[in-house]
C-alpha cells in the first residue's frame, strides 16, 4: 500500500469521531522564513499536502494551514546578503527586518513569497497565515497568560523528556525590546499576572547584540512571543490542529517535539496532533539550511523540473526512508526514467505502489483528464539538444515509431526546456558533448580491432537506407561479438571520433540521428 494511504487509513482511526460528526481535520506545516528556502523544506509540504489530496478523495472534510513564521528573532545571516546592512537587524523579529530589495513588505515577505510561488506551482493549495498576525491579534494571548503561569511545569518537562536543566528563574517568553526592537536578546525576570518585566542583554546570544534595557511591558498583542518549543505546542491547541508531521531532527527521543507534545498535553490540556515523522532530504548528502544559504533552494529546483517531476521526487519515497537528491549527478535522468516507467504502468492499468505513485504526481486538478502521450527518454533529448544539425521532433518520432501527436510534441518542447536548463547549471560533463568538426586527435591512436569494428560499422551504415536507433544498437553488439573485441574499446571508439570524448550517449540512438553522409564521411576517415 502506497504510504500515503496507508497514514490516512491511521488517521481514520484515530480521528473517527470528529470525521463522523463532519468537522474538517486541520493539517498544519510551517516554515521559518529566514532566508531562501531550500528543497527539503518542500517535503514536509508534499506529505502533508499529499495525505490532504488523499483525505479529500475520500470526501473528508480536511484544512491545510500552512504558517510562514515570520516571528522568530533573525538569528543567521545568509552568505548572499549584505553584512554591513542586515547585522545591525539581528535579533530583531523577521517580520520586522527589511526587504533586500526594498519592495516585499518586510525580509521574510520577500523569502516567503519565492517559496509561496513554488508550493503554488507544484500543484499544493495550503491556506496560508503570517504567525506574526497570530500574536498581534490577540490570539495567543491566552497560551502566553497559561504559559507564564505554569512556567515551572514547564521547566520540569523540559527536564524529564530531555534532561535539559532550565533556570529556577527562565520564564517562558521572549519580549519585544521598547528600546531597540530586539526579540533574540530579552529575558524575561518576573510576571505580574498583566505585565512582565525583562532585560535586554548585551550578550545572551553571539549572534546579536542587546542594548541593556530594563522595562515592564504587557505580554500581549504582538508585544512578545513564546519560546518555539512552547509555541509549538500553543500552536496546537491554538489552531486545533490534528495532522502535523515533524522531521527527523525534531521527532528523536528527547527532541523539540516529545517536548512540545509533553507541553501540549501537561500545560495546555490538549492531545498532540497526529505525527508523521519524516527522514531529511538531503542534497550531495548533506543537509541544508536556509539561514545559511547552504544547499539547492526550493526555487532553482523548480526551475530544473516539471511540476509532476518535482512532487514524485517529494512523493516517491516512504517518508521514513532518506531523499539524496544531486543534481549534478544522475538523478535527474533516473527521475525522468522512473516517471516513464511508472506512466507506462499507470497506462497499462497495473495496480500497484508505482501506479499510485504516479497518480499522486499529477496536480490534483489534472487527475481527471491524464491523456497517454509519448515521453522521449530525458537523457537522449539531454543529447539532441547538443547537436544542431537534428530536427527534434523527427528524432522524437523515430524514437517512437509513429507520427507525433500535439501533446506529444508539446511534452518534446517540455523536456527540451527542461533538458537545456540542466545542461546550462548541474549536469555533470558526462552529459555534455561537442560533435567534432575535425577528426581528434585521439582518434589516430586506434588500434586494428578498433578500426576493424569501425570498419563493419561503417559497411552496416551503407548498406542501411535509414537507420534505427535500437536495430544499430543492436548490431553494435554483434560487432561485438563477431570481433572479439572489448566492449569498452568499441564504444570509446565511437564516442572519440565523434565527440573527443571516451563516453556519451546511448551509442545505437546517437549514431542513428546523425546526418547520414556526415557519419559516414567520418568512419571512412577514421579506419584511413
């Protein structure tokens, strides 16, 4: 069973009650906007979107709520902005950080809408707050006022669940500074039951520096925010939230949240949502942070893949299991390779985990009308864009067989943008090549086996009026075969004298889209 039915049929049982008295299950994700957001963030918006998509095919009422958290102190600075002019920002709350280009809102308006745009585009409609707006219209006045009153239960849980030793004087919050507008900076000593007082310290954090001012203030209203371990748990009983999944990092033993879970249930009364937990998606095999600018952002990721090629990767994999995704590797032919295999099936009406997979894919509103086209191999559109003299959709028909449709010739245009973006940013060298106008050099080193098998290539290609990609691929091995000679020696061979380069694409298909008389020219030349 595809995992995403397989969660929805746990949350049937688990929410039985509410489905049956017809009140929508609430979904919530979030995001800190605290600079570009890379890829891996887009994975807790698939899973949760997905198990969305899956609940409303089963018409149950669900809401996916997705927070940009624009709230929290800005406590990193990313590698591509000014030092100079957003240092003295830090620690202030993101919301209240200029834009770096002057005409979003606010700093984290303008990280927040490129990731908008991306969800967007991929096919997940979440409704979408500011958690800034929470706090400024009162409604988490009522979680701060619990908050506060119970801070040694608090500081108690954080010691059980995970050893971690607060202070008899810690109080769960984090003040506005009156004085210099900082979040990051601010301890708060004593609460009144309607004020509290704080001090803004100069070197509570490395990464910003306080003013040293010491005033009461309401905690109300915008004035102060919760510490995030708390507010996550505030967030569930403010929002009613019943799904809401966490990564790895924070759903270990002792983590942010069995902590927030501890909170929710202990402090506020309420039962913690419904937990997906979900592995990292890493790029290269590392993790990535916004903050830091470190790894591919969700936006250069949309730009390199299709909408359905981006949420199969998201989608494809059991939430449990780790996403590598390397773009300057392979990944993304072998993508492109699993979506052939998996529309194969779905067309062939294969019931199973791929055919699912498959479905889930497409954008919700396009699930009723998936029309069977052709899909070109991504790897040898990948090589057709790189030689000139190849009319693309002949090349795509003969891969085919048969005349083109329009929508086959619209999905050509599509990997052929696709392919060209790719090819200009991550694709690594083995993917790219140059048909040689002259012979190289490397060529005048063949040795006699090398030019023998040539030469039948050469008496095959004459013989032939129109070559066939898959037939030639074929006859490459009983070349093979019928001299003895070395599978790696044949086709270095090949790929030297037309491309200078010791690999490159699929021999049979390449040799195929080839100008007859110009292939020919160069193996006559080539055994000279």
């Amino acid at each position: 069973m595809f995992w995403g039915d397989k969660i929805v049929e746990e949350i049937k049982k688990e929410y039985k009650n509410k489905i049956g008295s017809n009140e929508p299950l609430i979904i919530r994700d979030e995001k800190t906007a605290s600079g570009r957001v890379h890829v891996g963030s887009l994975r807790g918006v698939a899973i949760h979107g997905t198990i969305s998509e899956i609940l409303t095919e089963q018409n149950i009422k669900n809401k996916f709520i997705f927070e940009i958290n624009d709230f929290d102190p800005m406590d990193g600075l990313p590698i591509y902005l000014d030092k100079d002019k957003f240092f003295p920002h830090m620690g202030k709350p993101l919301c209240n950080v200029p834009s770096p280009d002057s005409k979003a809102k606010n700093y984290a308006e303008y990280f927040a809408q490129e990731f908008v745009g991306v969800i967007e585009e991929i096919g997940f409609h979440p409704e979408y707050y500011r958690l800034s707006d929470l706090y400024k219209t009162g409604k988490f006045n009522g979680a701060i006022k619990i908050a506060l009153e119970n801070a040694g239960k608090i500081r108690e849980i954080y010691k059980k669940v995970s050893g971690q030793v607060k202070s008899e004087e810690w109080m769960p919050l984090q003040v506005v500074c009156e004085n210099c507008g900082k979040i990051g900076t601010t301890k708060v000593i004593n609460f009144n039951g309607e004020k509290v007082e704080y001090i803004c310290e100069k070197n509570m954090v490395r990464w910003a520096e306080g003013c040293g001012c010491r005033g009461k203030i309401s905690p109300f209203d915008g004035n102060a925010k919760l510490p995030w371990k708390v507010e996550w748990a505030a967030k569930f009983s403010v929002l009613n939230v019943d799904i809401e999944g966490a990564g790895k990092d924070h759903s270990t033993k002792g983590g942010s949240r069995e902590i927030a879970d501890a909170i929710s249930r202990e402090v506020f009364n309420r039962k913690p949502p419904f937990n997906i937990s979900y592995e990292f998606f890493l790029v290269e095999g590392k993790k990535m942070s916004s903050s830091k600018g470190a790894g591919a952002s969700s936006r250069e990721i949309a730009d390199l893949l299709p909408p359905e090629l981006v949420r199969l990767l998201l989608i494809g994999k059991d939430p449990k299991r780790v996403i590598d995704f390397i773009p300057d590797g392979d990944t993304i032919p072998v993508l492109y390779d699993t979506y052939d295999k998996m529309a194969g099936l779905y067309f062939q009406n294969i019931k199973d985990d791929f055919n699912r997979a498959f479905i889930l894919s497409q954008k919700s509103e396009n699930r009723g009308n998936i029309e069977e086209i052709f899909l070109p191999r991504f790897s040898q559109i990948a090589s057709a864009v790189q030689m000139p003299h190849v009319n693309l959709y002949e090349a795509v028909e003969k891969m085919k067989g048969a005349p083109l449709t329009g929508l086959d010739k619209k999905e050509t245009d599509c990997r052929v943008q696709y392919a060209q973006n790719w090819l200009k940013t991550y694709a690594p060298d083995d993917f790219k090549f140059k048909l040689q106008e002259q012979i190289p050099e490397a060529a005048k080193q063949f040795n006699n086996k090398q030019k023998q098998a040539l030469k039948l290539l050469l008496n095959y290609v004459k013989s032939q009026k129109e070559l066939d990609g898959q037939v030639l691929h074929t006859h490459l091995h009983e070349i093979k075969s019928e001299t003895g000679i070395v599978p790696q020696e044949l086709f270095s061979a090949i790929y030297i004298s037309f491309l200078n380069k010791r690999s490159g694409p699929k021999a049979g298909w390449f040799l195929s889209v080839l100008d007859k008389k110009f292939l020919e020219k160069r193996l006559e030349e080539v055994i000279k």
